[in-house]
C-alpha cells in the first residue's frame, strides 16, 4: 500500500541504479543485531524500503564458576536485547534518489526481550507503530553510499515486565502506548 501511494506520488517512471541493500553498523554494535534493508527507487524523489533486525543473543556476566547472591536472591546475572522487527516505508529524498538529504515515514513491529542492561529487571512484549526520522547520504563510489540518519517511532506495546532477568517473577503488564528514539544510522548501502 505505502508502495503504490509513493509510486503514484512520483508521476515518474524509475529507471537505471534503482536497487539498494545496506546494513546499519551500529545495530551491529547494539549486542551483535543482525539487520538488513532493501530499498527500490519509485521516482527521483520516492523510495520504498522494507527492514528486518534480528537478535537473539544472551550475555551472562562474569564467570559461570563464580555466581554470587544479588541483593534479589538471583544467583546469575545476564543481559541481553533481543528483538525480531520488521518495517515497512516511504523516503522522500528532495535532491535525488540515493543521495543527499531523506525524510522516512515507516510502520514497524517488533517482539523484543530486553533487561539486565542499566537496572536489573527486564521486559518483553510486542510493540508496534509508525516511525518518522531524517538523514543524510553521501555518495562514496557509482555503486557505494553511506548514510547517516536518527529517527523516533510511537506507538502501541502489550508488555510484561519482570523483577529480574531470569526469575519470572511478573512486576507489572499491560498495554500502553510509548514514543521511544529507534534508530541512529550509519550504513552502508550497494546501489545497483
């Protein structure tokens, strides 16, 4: 659907060099988050993007032989932030495709689990909503950009979350609604 409104926006047929693929490096930072996007030019100021994050990882802190009691009885630390997302959305790129200045409107799911980072509870649910943010590419060869881009998204989330990251003891859940920062790009797209 987002797609099509974009396609008929542009009132241009696209042409040569209308593909791109790139990976976000600093989703690779965030604990290792594998992530892809694929974009397809619909006119010189349009393109449609699809997105996908995975990551599944647990990190335990310190050695498996030396577990210690914390003050809530646990006897393992771990953290971890993983997420299945997708997305779906529109650039609008006011120079020209793939290079320059962009804006996004995108709609996002995502299941995640995530705790043990800054406080020593954890959560885990199902999210969902649309994402806005801007950017900036920079043109490195014919074939290769780089880009830099921030971005928020707001929406709906059904949750639990749990005293700690490995006990199970339910604290609170519920359905609410949330504005979160999502994304901070550096990424390296192939054009072709």
């Amino acid at each position: 659907m987002l797609a099509a409104a974009a396609f008929l926006l542009s009132g241009k047929e696209a042409s040569a060099q209308r593909f791109s693929l790139s990976t976000n490096s600093v989703e690779w930072f965030n604990f290792g988050t594998v992530n892809a996007e694929a974009g397809v030019a619909v006119s010189q100021h349009f393109s449609v993007h699809a997105a996908v994050r995975f990551n599944n990882w647990t990190f335990r802190k310190g050695d498996p032989e030396d577990r210690f009691e914390d003050p809530y009885g646990d006897t393992e630390k771990q953290f971890e932030n993983r997420k299945q997302a997708c997305a779906l959305g529109v650039r609008y790129w006011p120079w020209y495709i793939y290079s320059g200045l962009w804006f996004y409107g995108r709609a996002q799911y995502m299941e995640y689990n995530r705790g043990g980072l800054i406080r020593h509870s954890a959560e885990e649910g199902d999210a969902y909503g649309i994402g806005l943010g801007a950017g900036y590419t920079h043109m490195l060869h014919k074939n290769w950009n780089i880009e830099f881009g921030v971005g928020v998204w707001g929406g709906r989330k059904t949750f639990s979350e749990y005293r700690c990251t490995n006990c199970g003891t339910v604290v609170d859940q519920g359905t609410k609604f949330f504005v979160l920062p999502d994304d901070v790009f550096i990424s390296l797209i192939y054009i072709f």
